[in-house]
C-alpha cells in the first residue's frame, strides 16, 4: 500500500493539470465555446488515460506531497470506461437476453447492528461497510477471496483489515478517495468524517466536517479537491476538502426545492453530479457551475427516489424509487428509456446498481428477500436469488472492477457476492482456484474436463456440471487439482 502511495504522489501534479483539461472542456461545453480539438470529451479521457500509462511505465517522476488531501488525481480506470454499453442504440431485443453468471455467496463480516451502506474503493481493493452501531469496517477485498476458497484446516483469515469508532449515530454512505488512502462517511450526527486507513493503529477521523444536517450521501469529485454531501437541506452541499468551505447552488430559488437528499453521485469525470430526493425527482448539475441543469419531476411518482447513478459515458442515469421501479434516464433530454420492473421496494432506501460491465442491473426485492438481475440491454429479468440473509438487505453495491458484489442486511450481516470463475486473474505462470469439489465428493465420484466441460462420474453415470467455454480463449488453460477447478492465464 506505500508502494501504490507514492506512485499516486508522483502523479499528482500531472493528474491535476488533466483534471483542469477536463473542467475546461466541460466548461466550454455549457458555454458553446469552441475548443482547438473536435473529439468528445470520452476520447479526451481515453487518451489522457493512455498517456498517463506511458508516462507511468518510463518511470514519470513528480510530485512530491505531505498532504493527502492534497493528492489530486481524479481520472478513473479507462478499461471501465471503453467497456461502457451504448444505450443510445438500445432496440427493443426481448428473448435475446444474456445469462448473469453464477455468483456464490459468504458471510464475511457482521456489525453489531444493522449494516446500512457499503462502498468499493475505485480499484476494487477494498470496500467499506457502515452500520447503525455507529461503526465503519474496512475489508481486504484478496483477504476476502482467500477466505471464499482457502481450506479451514489453514487457519481462519479475517478480512476486515480496520474497524472506526467516532461517529455518534448510525452511517449513512461512505466514499474512498479517488487516489489517496481516505476513507470518508456521512452520518445522522450531521457530520462528514475522514479516515486515514493507511495508519493500522488509527480508530479516529482525523479531520471533520460539521454540517447543519443529517448528512445523507457523500460523493468525491474525481479529483479528490470536492466532496459532495446530499442532507436533510434541499440542496447539495459541495466542500473544498482543504479549506470546508461550503458552495450552494446560485439558481437554487428557480427550483422550487424543498425535499431532503436521499442520495449524490458525481459522474466519472465530475464534469456532472445527480441527487436523488425524498420527493420522487431526479436533478442533474453542472459539475463545474453548481447550477442545476435538467429537474426530472416525479421520477418515481410520489415516493422517494433513493438513489441515482451515472453510467460510464455519462450519456444515462439509472434511479430507483420506492415505487418499485428502476428507470435508465437520458442525461440529455431527460426522456425515459427504461424501466426494469418485477422487484418489490417499497420500505428500505433500496439500491440499483449496474455491474462492472454496464450488461445487468441489479437490486432487492423486499417481500421475498431475493436479490433480482436484469439484462440492462432488454429490461427482461434474467436471475432471482434469495439473499442468504435473514432479513431483508438495505443495500446493494458492486465493485468497480470484477464480478462481484455486496449486499448489507438488516440481520447486521455482510455477504460478499463473487462470480464462480471470477479468480480467473492469475499472474504468469500462477494458477487460481476456481471451483472447488470437495462439497461435491460422494463416494466414488470422479471429475475430468471434457471440451470444456466439466462433469461428475458416479459409478458408470455421469452429469455435466458447468460449462466453461466462456471463460477459455487462446490464452486461458483450465485444469483440476486436487479437486479443484483451476486457471492458468498467460497474459
């Protein structure tokens, strides 16, 4: 982690001066000032991504710091952002849904009350857990799949690598910061605190915000400079993480607003931010100006919109209200271009989340506890799978970067959600567990791969297992080792 730290620090300047690029064209964009290039502001990113690759792999050297909050880098992880699904062309496809792959689920921690939100850090290594007990855990995202496949006779492995005391009443949303090693929360005591997590023996924040409300929703701005906090006010309180000093809208008296925040979100470049309010609306802001600059009304009717995203290329806005819908919204027009209907959420500030690869939405259905998958493209529901908690989760988040995902439980539990080949990232010449068959083992069994099948022999009969061919290409070599499922990848 001192490693990744220094290199973040090395890159600072050079980060700042893009994020400046970035603020400048969106700038141009609300003015219809021309710019010297003609590319969209996503090829911008890519190539600025790109180069920083370069730069970093010569051996760049930089900025030097004392400060982490001053460590500015705001640019996101690019793979994600070329991966994006181009929801502009979607097309009524009904059957041509795809398969979410099989995920398997463990518990992997549990607060001493309700657990109410979770959060992945930007590169998926960590993720972070708030509860009504008033406590934030961090977990080691490898401790936690070492944990999913290691062997009991090896000894336990605890995967929560920090646990913080200092807020006064439950958590509310928390946030990494997009660089540095921060953790940052927003709680019911109206205060937003940060948490150095590089520090082992740190239980405290180190720096506070107080606010004048409960704070609701927390949200960096790509370059790590801005907080965005969504309260009990009406508006969106934006911080300057250096000085606290606090922004307001200036149109905010065109509005009209007067409803609570129930959740923000800054877009992938900070070039737009959304709230989503108590009073069923969805508003869209300029990241740069504060000025809103599309109201949704009544998104989800008369009950609350709980929560709203940004797709990767920011052209979309996924919400999800109480009235039981999930709804994909054109950022530009406003207009609606889906709804992912059949799941029940009526009670909890429920989440809807895309995965890593924009190709499913997920969420909770409430009355039968199970966690429901739509295909993003079709709208069509493609998976429904009890929750394995005993009450129902309140919230629903997936990683950033792999197939994998959180849910928190009314029952103060912590699953972590993992597709079954998700391991599949072996370094050269390393191999990883992939399945493992010991809980299948009956009697005489026998296992063996066949045209990228697997199957299971008792006696003279067989069955088919899973199918793999999705996960082989001309790189990929499956194999069983000691009744495990194994991959090698050569990259």
């Amino acid at each position: 982690m001192d490693a990744t730290l220094e290199n973040t620090l090395k890159e600072g300047k050079l980060r700042r001066q893009i994020n400046a690029l970035i603020a400048a064209a969106a700038v141009a964009s609300a003015t219809m000032t021309s710019l010297t290039t003609e590319v969209s502001p996503n090829r911008l990113l890519e190539l600025v991504s790109k180069g920083l690759v370069a730069e970093r792999d010569e051996g760049l050297k930089g900025l030097s710091s004392t400060s982490l909050l001053n460590v500015t880098g705001g640019l996101p992880s690019m793979p994600n952002m070329l991966n994006a699904i181009d929801f502009s062309a979607m097309q009524d496809v009904k059957g041509s849904s795809k398969n979410f792959p099989k995920h398997e689920s463990k518990h992997v921690s549990e607060h001493k009350n309700i657990a109410r939100c979770a959060r992945f850090s930007p590169d998926g290594q960590f993720v972070a857990t708030g509860s009504s007990d008033y406590s934030i855990k961090l977990l080691e995202v490898s401790k936690i799949k070492q944990m999913m496949v290691s062997d009991a006779r090896e000894g336990p492995i605890r995967p929560v690598i920090r646990t913080f005391y200092d807020h006064a009443e439950p958590i509310n949303d928390l946030d990494f910061h997009p660089q540095g090693t921060i953790l940052v929360s927003g709680a019911k005591d109206n205060t937003i605190k940060f948490f150095d997590f590089s520090k082992t023996v740190a239980r405290k924040a180190f720096r506070v915000i107080q606010d004048t409300h409960n704070v609701r929703s927390v949200s960096f701005h790509p370059s790590g400079e801005f907080l965005l906090a969504g309260t009990d006010h009406h508006l969106p309180h934006l911080y300057d993480v250096n000085t606290f000093q606090c922004y307001l809208s200036s149109n905010f008296q065109d509005l009209n607003m007067i409803s609570p925040i129930n959740q923000v979100r800054y877009s992938i470049s900070g070039s737009l931010y959304v709230t989503a309010s108590k009073d069923g609306s969805v508003l869209l802001w300029d990241g740069v100006t504060s000025q809103c600059i599309r109201q949704i009304v009544g998104a989800h009717g008369l009950t609350e919109t709980t929560c709203a995203s940004f797709t990767k290329d920011e052209r979309f806005v996924l919400s999800c209200g109480k009235d039981s819908t999930i709804k994909l919204w054109e950022v530009g027009t406003g207009r609606l271009v889906k709804q992912y209907l059949g799941a029940v959420h009526t009670q909890l500030r429920c989440q809807a989340v895309f995965n890593e690869t924009e190709e499913f939405v997920l969420s909770i259905d409430e009355p039968n506890n199970e966690v429901v998958i739509w295909d993003a493209l079709t709208a069509e529901k493609v998976a429904r799978w009890h929750s394995n908690h005993v009450g129902v989760p309140r919230w629903l988040e997936h990683s950033p970067t792999e197939g994998a995902f959180i849910t928190c439980g009314t029952d103060r539990s912590v699953r972590y959600w993992k597709e079954l080949f998700a391991l599949a990232k072996a370094k050269k010449n390393e191999w990883s567990i992939l399945m493992n068959f010991d809980n299948l083992k009956n009697g005489g069994s026998f296992f063996f791969l066949l045209k990228l099948f697997i199957f299971v022999q008792v006696g003279e009969a067989y069955a088919l297992i899973e199918n793999i061919t999705s996960l082989v290409d001309k790189k990929t070599f499956v194999f069983i080792k000691d009744k495990k499922l194994c991959i090698d990848k050569y990259f």
